[in-house]
C-alpha cells in the first residue's frame, strides 16, 4: 500500500467544492480575527473539555492506498459524560444568513474528527449507544469576528454514517491521489535518467549548477553574478530538478520579473522535457492578461467562467494533469475553454499540485496575492529561484509599501450618509484627518519618521464598517469604490503593523488632495523573511555588482553563500568605446546635436542592427526624432535602414514585432548594398528590451548606452540615501549609482549571447572615465577605447 498523508481541511475542501468564484469582498482580517473569535469560544470551555486536540488515524482504502489523516480538532466538550466534537468557524458575515447547510465542507471537517475520534480514542460511556449503534453529537459553531455572537448547529452521527461519509470523501480524493503518484513514480524515474540536455556545458555554466544543487543539499541561500549568455536559466532548474529526483525537494518555485525571462524558464523546461523529462510545470499569466473577457469580472452573474467554478475544477484538474507535463498559457486557455472553468483560477489551483511553478515575483513575495495555499511544509520541501534578482528590491519595496487618499473617503462619507450612517460617519472621520493634516502643512511632499497611528485607528474603525457593509450587502450605493478604498485600507493597515526604521511617512498636500504613503525605505528584511520560509533561495542575475551591495539589499543571512561566475567570452568578442559626452540633465539640450551626429557616425561606419538605450522617454524620443531628421537629409540615409522606437503603452505583440524586426544578416554584406536591411531600435535602460531578451549572433552588431542610468533625483530616493548613511553606507551609491550602473550592465549585456556573438558596445557619458563609475564596470568592458573628436579615421563628431 501507498501510505498517504492527508490534513483533515484538505480531504474536506476537495470532497464538498461547490459554488462560484466569489468576486470582490473577502475579509482581509480573518486570519487574526478568527484566531480571536476561536480562542475566545474556547475560553468559555468547561474544566474537563479539551481544545486543539490533535487527531490522527490511518484508513485502508481500495486495497492499494493508506491514507494517514491528521487534523487538530477545536474541541473535545464532555456533557453529561458524553462527548461533542466542536468544529468552530468565525465569520464576517451576519450570523442570521448562515444555515444548517450553507458550508457542507464545514460538516465535512466536523464529521471526520468525529469519525476519527470514534476510531482511535472511543472509551465506553463516551458515546451513546441506541439502535442506529454508537453515536456521537457533532457541532458546528459559527462566531461572528465583529460581535463575538455565536451560533451553533449539532448533528448526532452514528459510527457506521461517519464512516460511509469518510469513505465516501476518500472516494472522491482517490483518483487524484492515484494520479498523482502515478506521475510521481515516472517523474522521478525521467530525472534519474534526464542528461543535460545540452551536448556541453558552457564555460561557468557546471560552476554554478554544482553551487546551486550543493545550496539545495545542504538547505542554504545562495547568491550568484553569473555573466548574461552563459545559460543561468537551465544552470538553475536543471540542478533543482535533479534535486526533486534525489529526494530533497517536491517543488520548484521559478520567480521573474518579466514575460521574457518566462518564456527562458518555459523554453529551458522544454528542452529538458524534449530528452524525457516528465514534470508537471504551471505557468501562472497575471488575470488580466489570461482573462477570457474584454473587462475583468469575476462576479457570476459576468463570467461563465466563474459561474459553477468550484462544480467543475476537480474533472478539470484531473484531466489537465492527467494529460500534460508542461502548462504553458495556452495549455491553461485551451484546457479551461474545455472546461468552462477561470484560467487564471484554473493556473493558481493546478499550481499547488505542480512539480515546478513559473510566476511573478508576486506570488513567492507579495503578501496580498502570494500562493497562500502553499503550507510552511510544503514550503520547506521547495526551492526557491529568483531570476534577474536585481529587479526584487524595487519590487519588494512596493509590496510593503501602502497608501491612502482623501478624495475616496470623501465621497463614500457622501454615498452612505442616508444608507449607512455608521459608515459615512467612519470614513468622515478619515476624512476629517486627512484635513487637518492639509491644514498643518505648508503644501508639497513632508516626511515622518512616525508611523500616523491616529489615521491608522481611523482607518482601522473604518475596515469594520465597511466589513460589515460589504458582507451584509455586497458593498450596497457605491460597492466599487467601497470594495477598492476597503482593499487600500486593509493593505494600509498591514504594513502599518510593519513599520519600523526602515519606513517613512510620507504626506503629499496639493490644493485640496491630501494622500498619506508608508514608504519602505530598505525591504531587506521583509526579503529575507519571506525567503527563508523555503528549503533553499537562490538568487541569480547577470549584474548582481556590486556583490556585497545586493546581498544587503535582498536579506542575506550570514549562512548564505554567494558565487561569482566570471565571463567565458573572449575579449576579441566585445569592442567597447566610451563617448565622453555629458549627458546631465541640465547638458542635454547643449550636447544633444553631438549625441545624435556620433550615432550616425556609429551606425554609418558599422554596418549592422543597433539598440540605443536611454534613461528616460523624453530623451530618447528627443534624440530619436533628431537622428531621423538628420539620416533623412544624408545623401546615404538609406543606408540606415529602419529606426523603431520603443513606447511606454506597447502591448505585447507590438514589442513582439519590434524584437522580430531584428533579423539576422552579414553585416558585412550591407556595408556594400545599395539598400541596407539593418534595424536602429531606441529603447530606455529598465524597460522591456533592455533585460530577458536575446537576439544572437548577427540580430544584434551593436548595443549604445546613453548616461549611467541614475534614477531621476527626488525626495523619496533622499530619503533612502539618507536612511543608508545612517546605517554608514555610502548612500549616494546605494541609492542612485548601484541601481543605475545596474541598468547600464543589463542593456548592455543584451550584446554578447553566445560565444559566436561580435559586436560594438559604445558608453556614452564622461563619468564612466570616474573611478566611481569605471570600478562598476565587468572586467571585459573595462578595456574601452576613449572616442574623442572623432569616432574613426576621417570622421569627425
């Protein structure tokens, strides 16, 4: 027999799933409140009653499997000599809209730790005996989270009803469980047997899977630079999956930033499964981009899709898992048309089962949309990838950082003052707040080292109202606007509860608009504390420089190890040439014609397929127009072939298009046709062609970097730089130089993808000839060639 273990919840929720998707309002305070609500139902316990009991019980089934079930029962009451299992639920919820039979799952829990109890700790006297056999009362409690009121429902359950009711339970759970081993069983016999599914590593490429398996091994962080084109995607998963074939993980946690660096994940588990790899991996695409319908709705009432979700997920799981490997978006899509089920519902549901998920960094960090399913033993029995993990801690910062504004609260005062008094007189009192803070300041941006505990206890008393608003009317006059400000408010709160020395307070007055922003100024430990959770965390990306500067920025532990992969390419590859033009804000205007006239002279005199980078769109669409203006008045404009601008609003397919526009050809040959095919594509350092994407060999001959990528200079970011000085860094570098030479270091490593990759890197900023700057620099850029007055023989700028 296969032995399996199984948590009482679990068994109960997948038995009795019914019903729709419930859009909008969910309480955001159940954790914390239903804690309360539950400990103080079993405060009013009797002396000889017990709480938390915890049950175990092992139940042969089918001949083939032993499910090990195990749970913690609220309570173990004794009336009378007999006993009364009580299964206790807080709620937001009016108590009067709850029924007998409105949570059979809710049974389902109840009835199995009876059955249980009755299997494994039944004294005689504790149960009654009439002619239906032994019986026992069985309760459900429902506690209202805000009142404290409870109401109760008692069933009395004879053995052999809670027995065919377990039976019936496991039934259903079964051909999941069979599927689920049976899978297992051929994953781990493909792994055992999977090569590397190259015909060689690349040079660094076996350094750092051996560095990531030995962090899985021994359950460690690890922290790896490992230069852009030597293969860190497969140089990562291949390793972790080796390490779920040996036994020390069950699952794969793969977290990007960006589409494109997705799709390296989805295309590195293709290859591997193309040499026999059998491992169920999901793709989790954002619900906006995945949603079947033109506007978002989940509501039943909107989407067929989330109509009778829960009636049909269990037959559609079986058949997704049951006859693929690899759930890429268009799996998910095809399978959940079949199904009629949500896909983004559908992905996040398949997740859970799967051996590898691919994702967001959202769903290993943010705490509001993060995999909550996912237990901590699951999570210790998962390894953590972070590709491209310079982007995490921006990324994270906003996580925990909150906001509120005074318009909303306003005009929900306005909306409920006749629906709802209480509610309008709680958002008026938010409101009356954000006033007096209008009236304190002097207008702009000020800053606060002290959490606003007064808005917070408003805020908090307003969350209550509007709790009890949404959960007894679904949100009533203004439901959207109350749903979004309540949403705001409890994410308000949460970080609240976070704040430390490493926030700020941040109060913005412009005219009559007031908002209120808890900044995080370091998220290091927040990083840390959601990584650590996980068996092993490994952190990886091309421009980790420096080193010692992003294990700070992204929580590492004193046990964590880091690596340093240096490039395998050789110096004959890359050509670097430094422009010292000034490209300061306030020397744009006056060196901009020098600007436009060197890359005409760069792109003029070799021939081939070029992307200009640049820190901002206003000065790449100036500089753009520029350069066209003046190629379309050269005699040889045609030479240059087509200019394709990035825009911030392009949706996918149109940056598809731009990076197709780069086609592969001889450089050579067009420096000797009449009409040149090479493409100049303007983008901006950060954006979505400067990291993730390849175009290898010949669709690339040149890469010009325009500044040293500082972010534009402003409070918040003082304000991170004075908080680093406090903790004696240098927080003009922290801040500004190491996030900004970061960009640099990605849009140029778009150049060199592999090693028959040639090309021209020109930096163009007279601060990379600073010692500040130049020290930042890989060791393969920093013997440049300083162009000055001229770019090549005879051509001057």
């Amino acid at each position: 027999m296969e032995t399996i273990q199984i948590a009482v919840r679990t068994l109960a929720e997948y038995a009795y799933r019914s019903g729709s998707i419930e859009s909008g309002f969910r309480t955001s305070g159940t954790l914390t409140a239903g804690t309360k609500a539950h400990q103080e139902i079993q405060k009013s316990y009797g002396e000889h009653d017990e709480k938390e009991v915890l049950l175990k019980a092992e139940i042969p089934f089918g001949g083939d499997l032993l499910f090990a079930l195990e749970g913690r029962c609220d309570g173990l009451l004794t009336e009378n000599g007999r006993t009364v299992i009580d299964e206790i639920k807080s709620t937001a919820s009016e108590l009067g809209r709850i029924e007998e039979n409105t949570y059979p799952v809710h049974w389902g829990q109840a009835c199995c730790y009876a059955y249980m109890y009755m299997l494994t700790r039944l004294t005689p006297g504790h149960c009654e005996l009439n002619d239906a056999g032994l019986m026992i009362t069985v309760q459900l409690t429902y506690v209202q989270v805000n009142t404290g009121e409870a109401k109760r429902f008692r069933r009395e359950m004879a053995f052999g009803e809670l027995e065919c009711l377990v039976a019936d339970m496991l039934a259903r759970y079964a051909p999941y469980t069979r599927l689920m081993l049976r899978h297992k069983a051929e994953r781990d016999r493909s792994i055992r047997e999977l090569p590397f599914p190259f015909d060689a590593y690349r040079e660094g490429q076996r350094k750092l899977a051996a560095a990531v398996y030995r962090s899985i091994e021994r359950g460690e962080g690890l922290f790896a630079k490992a230069p852009t084109g030597i293969g860190k995607t497969m140089s990562t998963l291949f390793p972790a999956v080796k390490a779920i074939g040996a036994g020390l993980l069950e699952r794969i946690f793969y977290a990007t930033a960006r589409t494109t660096t997705r799709a390296a994940a989805e295309d590195a588990l293709g290859r591997m499964a193309s040499r026999g790899l059998k491992l169920h991996a999901v793709t989790i695409t954002a619900k906006e981009k995945i949603c079947f319908r033109e506007t978002v709705s989940c509501r039943k009432e909107d989407c067929e899709f989330a109509d009778g979700y829960y009636d049909r997920i269990n037959e559609a799981l079986l058949d997704l898992l049951g006859n693929e490997t690899l759930m890429s978006r268009d799996v998910v899509e095809r399978y959940a048309r079949k199904h009629r089920v949500c896909p983004f519902e559908y992905s996040i549901d398949a997740a859970y089962a799967a051996d590898a998920v691919v994702g967001d960094y959202n769903y290993a960090f943010d705490p509001r949309v993060s995999l909550k399913r996912m237990r901590d033993e699951h999570r210790k029995k998962t390894a953590l990838l972070v590709d491209e993990a310079h982007n995490l801690p921006d990324r994270a910062r906003e996580m925990v950082s909150a906001g509120l504004d005074k318009a909303a609260f306003l005009e929900l005062q306005r909306a409920y003052k006749s629906a709802n008094p209480a509610l309008a007189s709680a958002a008026k009192a938010v409101n009356a707040r954000f006033i007096a803070l209008r009236k304190q300041s002097a207008g702009g941006v000020s800053a606060e080292s002290e959490a606003p505990l007064e808005l917070l206890a408003l805020a908090e008393a307003f969350a209550s109202e509007a709790e009890r608003e949404l959960a007894a009317r679904g949100g009533g006059v203004a439901e959207e606007l109350l749903l979004e400000t309540y949403f705001a408010v409890q994410h308000f709160i949460s970080v609240g509860a976070m704040y430390d020395e490493r926030y700020v307070t941040l109060t913005e007055v412009a005219g009559q608009a007031v908002s209120v922003k808890l900044r995080c100024l370091d998220p290091s430990e927040f990083i840390r504390q959601s990584a650590k959770s996980y068996r092993s965390r490994i952190l990886f990306s091309a421009t980790l420089a420096p080193l010692s500067f992003y294990m700070d920025a992204l929580g590492a532990a004193e046990e964590d190890r880091s690596l340093t992969v240096p490039s395998p390419y050789g110096r004959e590859q890359l050509h670097v040439w430094v422009a010292p033009l000034s490209t300061r804000y306030s020397d744009r205007e006056r060196t901009g014609a020098s600007l436009t006239r060197l890359l005409r002279v760069v792109t003029e005199r070799r021939k081939g397929n070029y992307l200009v980078f640049f820190p901002s769109y206003a000065y790449m669409n100036i500089i753009a127009e520029s350069f066209r203006m003046l190629t379309e008045e050269s005699p040889g404009n045609a030479a240059h072939g087509s200019i394709l601008v990035q825009r911030a609003d392009m949706t996918e397919e149109e940056r598809d298009a731009f990076l197709a526009s780069f086609k592969a050809g001889d450089a050579c040959a067009r420096a000797t046709e009449e009409k040149a095919d090479s493409v100049i594509g303007f983008a901006v350092m950060g954006g979505a062609f400067s990291e993730g994407i390849d175009l290898v060999g010949d669709r690339l001959n040149g890469v010009v970097v325009v500044g040293v990528g500082l972010p534009q200079i402003n409070a918040e970011r003082d304000l991170i730089k004075d908080y680093e000085e406090r903790a004696g860094r240098n927080g003009f570098e922290y801040a500004y130089v190491y996030p900004g030479m970061n960009k640099v270091l990605q849009a140029g490593g778009r150049l060199i993808r592999s090693e028959r990759d040639t090309g021209l890197l020109v930096l163009v900023d007279d601060r990379y000839l600073q010692p500040r700057y130049r020290k930042l620099l890989p060791e393969e850029w920093r013997d440049f060639r300083v162009v000055e007055g001229k770019i090549t023989d005879g051509v001057t700028w």
